[in-house]
C-alpha cells in the first residue's frame, strides 16, 4: 500500500509517490489542460499509483480552498473556479484512501516546519513570492489552517495607500503590487520592454532605473505586509521562496528597509526573515506530510 502526494497548480499538476522518510518520488508533472482538467488529474494520479493500492493521498491546491466540503476553486482554472469537489473525486478514485486537503500555502508552511527554514520554530510564517503571492502559518508548532482552510492567504494584506486591483476582486492586495507579474506588468507601463520577472530582476542587477523602481516598489510592500503579519500573528521567523523571490538586493533590500520601518514592537525585535532552501516542490513536500500524517488538518476518510 502506497501514500500519494498530489500538487493542484495554476498551471501544473504534479505527483508522486511518499516514501518511508516523507520524500517524494517517481514524480509526475503535467500542464492544466483549459478543458478536461479532472480527467487529466486522474490520469496523472493512475500513472503515478501504477498497480499499487493507494491508502492516503496527500493533496496541496491553489486557493481557495474549503477543507470542510473539500473542495477547491483555482481562480486560474476557470473549470474549477466555481468550487470542485476533489476530495470526493479522489475518494472515488482510490476507495478507502485516506484523502487530506489543504491549501498550497499551508503545504509550504508544512514544508518549511519538516525539512526548511521553519524547522524547530514554533510560530512562522512561510511566504511564496512568484507570479502570485501565498503563504501559511505555523502557531504554538502546529499549522494554522482557520475557519475554511484558507488561513495564511498573505498575498491579500492589503497595501497603505495602494488602489492597483488584484485578481481576487479587491483593491490594493500586496500581491497586486509585489508579485512577479505585478511587478512586470508596473515596469512595462513606465518604459520597460522585457516581459518576465527573470527579465525584470537581471535588467535591476544591470542597473536599470525602471526595473530598480519596480522591485524597490515590490520590496517595500512586501516588507510593509510582512510587518502587518508579524504584528497580528507574534511571529519570529518568516521564510520566503519562489521564482521572485530569487531577485535578490533590488527585491530584499527596501523589503528588510520598510520592515525595520515598520516592524517596531518589542515582541518583534527578534524578527527573522529569511530566504527558503527548498529549492523546488515545497507544496508536493506538504502534501506528503498531509498524506502521512494528520497535522491538524480536517481528515476526509
């Protein structure tokens, strides 16, 4: 018998086989289709199980979520966007296999407490900070997941005096302003011409007075929401990764500025930020915890 993890991305899905020690292995990847995307995860989760019998799955999905119901609304799967029912999906799929559900930040708070920069702490914050902007939370050592299984949703602190609108419906999310693509699509309304947060964050090393705007923009508001997190949740240590992240001094320099502007209570003068070692697939690493262990999260058997 076989525990599977499972990674619901914008873009990608992913899955593998948990082994004795919560790695992953034999790990699949495939891109989301624009229709047929359940029959694509199906196949993908036959592929990896091959003719083993599956008794736990393990499953990370891009938000939000409702662990209650099970279900996921990808706002980048319009398929899915309305609320689809996944647990259900894979309960049917492998019966009697337990099927435990969170959202992808929280499996990146799960990863970081288990083998990353979280491990041994008992109140943090893990961000990513890529094309979007999420994250989760680890309180008193046990992941905090809140009413419907979304808490830790970082990326919509709203920023001081921000009105750029942000994919959830709302106005001056952080993730509207410090987000790869945020950050891209700002640069290119001023002048810029490159067309990627890769391309963004070497035309800054470079010296580029647009690209350098628009990552000090980025930082600052990351470090103005980090401050506002740090504040609300008593965290000493927030771990960031992802594809953004990687911009290095232009993006964390004005970050770790405006939070030593900001982050000003005593409780917070032991503040840590610190930039992730999990190179790649935290959220798969997450849902492998999720699959072998309860980790305080709502269990669907």
């Amino acid at each position: 018998m076989i525990s599977v993890a499972l990674d619901i991305g914008a873009t990608k899905f992913a899955a593998g086989v948990v082994d004795a020690g919560q790695r992953v292995r034999d790990v699949r990847q495939i891109a989301v289709p624009k229709q047929g995307v359940w029959d694509a995860c199906r196949e993908l989760l036959l592929e990896v199980a091959g003719q083993e019998r599956v008794g736990a799955v393990g499953i990370g999905a891009a938000g939000p979520v409702d662990v209650r119901s099970g279900t996921t609304s990808p706002l980048n799967i319009p398929e899915w966007s309305s609320g689809f029912a996944l647990v259900d999906a894979v309960r049917e799929l492998f019966p009697g296999a337990g099927v435990r559900l969170a959202v992808d930040g929280a499996c990146l708070a799960l990863a970081e407490h288990h083998i990353g920069g979280l491990r041994g702490v008992r109140d943090g914050l893990a961000m990513t900070v890529s094309s979007g902007i999420g994250g989760g939370i680890i309180s008193d050592g046990k992941l905090a997941l809140g009413r419907t299984g979304n808490a830790g949703h970082v990326g919509h602190i709203v920023v001081p005096g921000s009105r750029e609108p942000c994919g959830c419906g709302g106005i001056g999310c952080v993730e509207a302003v410090a987000s790869g693509m945020s950050s891209v699509r700002w640069a290119r309304d001023h002048g810029w011409t490159g067309r990627s947060g890769i391309e963004l964050a070497q035309a800054a090393h470079g010296g580029d007075a647009i690209a350098l705007a628009a990552l000090e923009r980025a930082g600052t508001a990351l470090g103005q929401a980090i401050s506002s997190a740090a504040a609300l949740l008593d965290i000493d240590r927030v771990v960031i990764g992802g594809g953004f992240a990687e911009a290095g001094e232009p993006l964390w320099n004005p970050m770790r500025a405006a939070i030593a502007e900001h982050a000003r209570l005593g409780f917070l003068h032991d503040l840590r930020v610190v930039h992730s070692q999990i190179t790649n697939g935290a959220t798969l690493v997450g849902a492998a915890v999720l699959a072998t262990e309860h980790a305080g999260v709502d269990v669907h058997d």
